[in-house]
C-alpha cells in the first residue's frame, strides 16, 4: 500500500494535511475553491459570500468536527477521507462511518471508498492484521480480538478469517501464558486462590478460550484445588 501523502503527490490532491474546520475566508482560498469545484458564485457570478448557515459543528469527546457544505461533493469528500487516512489506519467500515458523521452522502462515499480499495490505501485484511497484533501485545484472546476488530469496522467474515489465521500460529495461546505470567507477578503477595481468581477474570475480559484460560490456571496456580 501508498501511503496518503504519496497518493496526494501523485494525483496532485490539494488540502491533504488542512483541519477540516473552514479557515478564515481570504481571496486565494476563494480562488482556489473556484477552481476545484466551481460551485460558490451566486446567480450574478460573484463569489458568495458569509454563507455558514450550512455549516455545523457537532462535537464529542472534548474533538469537533465541521459537517460538509457539499454532501454530493465526491472530491471533497475523497480529500476527507485522505486526511482521516493519514491521521490514523481505517478499516473500510470504519471509514466510511467517519466520512457518513461528515454528512457525505451515502453513494458518494462508496465511489471514493471504492476507490481508495482500488489504489489500495484501503485494505482490510491487511488492518485487521495490523489490529490483530496489537490486541495480541494487550494479551487478548480469540473471541475478543473478533470483537475488537468488528467494532472498528471491519467485516465479520473478514475479523474472523484473520483472527483464525493468526490462531493457527499460537499467538492467543502464548497471549494467555503471558497474561497468567503477568497476572501471578502483580498478584504474588495474595495466596494462589486470589490470584487464579485474579487471572480466570481477566481472562474472560479479554476474550480468551475457557479450554486454554484452564490449561494456563493449572499449569501456574496449583495449589490443590479442582480445575474450573
């Protein structure tokens, strides 16, 4: 993959790193927008002017952001997705949610998701890879990383093909040695009972497999008691 700043060199695509919130109107941003998209003149020709009865701020999170003026707009809205893209790696579904929060219209953001897919600055198995590593340094098991992936976009069929690639190299299994390691360091002053309670409920927080959480309590909590 490319990143978005190359792909912004290469296709001569203006604003990439601008903040999405209008900056103060001056006569070269006013010319610059004409070129592009020819659409802010009035009936006479005339450029318009103190229109910003469309424009909206909604904020969350202590972050705003400004919703579109030109929902139809298909290079406006590939210019957002870029920025997005470069502050952070995007699932395909992930993105497209950031772009629909702008008020981008639904067909329009499939063409420039579509897009992107085609010049490969999108691609979700190779996110949910990314993804799939990071949950495996947080010492997360099978079913959460699933959970992980979906909920930042990425397509079911998609999390659990790659999860399931990932399984097969015993990445979630040593991700629960880790944590049953790291669960009786913190724990070592409490007796093994706390600390196997410690570690079967952190376990279950970060989605690993009960057969596996069983192996890895036995195995470094013995203290002569049955198995879960």
């Amino acid at each position: 993959m490319i990143s978005a700043e190359d792909f912004l060199r290469e296709h001569g695509v203006a604003g990439a790193c601008a903040a999405e919130a209008p900056e103060p109107a001056t006569p070269h941003a006013h010319a610059s927008s004409a070129a592009r998209s020819g659409k802010h003149r009035d009936g006479e020709g005339r450029h318009a002017k103190g229109r910003h009865d469309a424009v909206r701020v909604r904020r969350g999170s202590g972050f705003g952001y400004t919703l579109t003026e030109a929902p139809q707009d298909e290079d406006a809205c590939k210019e957002a997705a870029l920025r997005l893209l470069d502050a952070a790696a995007r699932s395909t579904g992930g993105l497209r949610g950031k772009l629909a929060e702008r008020g981008y219209e639904p067909q329009v953001i499939d063409a420039v998701i579509d897009r992107l897919v085609e010049l490969r600055l999108l691609d979700d198995e190779e996110y949910a890879r990314m993804v799939v590593r990071g949950c495996v340094g947080r010492m997360m098991g099978m079913r959460g990383t699933v959970m992980e992936l979906t909920r930042k976009g990425v397509d079911r069929a998609v999390a659990r093909s790659v999860v399931q690639e990932a399984a097969e190299q015993g990445v979630f299994d040593e991700a629960a040695w880790e944590l049953g390691r790291s669960v009786a360091h913190k724990a070592r002053a409490c007796g093994v009972e706390v600390q196997r309670r410690r570690f079967w409920s952190a376990g279950g927080r970060k989605g690993h497999d009960p057969q596996v959480l069983r192996e890895v309590a036995h195995a470094l909590f013995v203290a002569g008691m049955d198995d879960e």
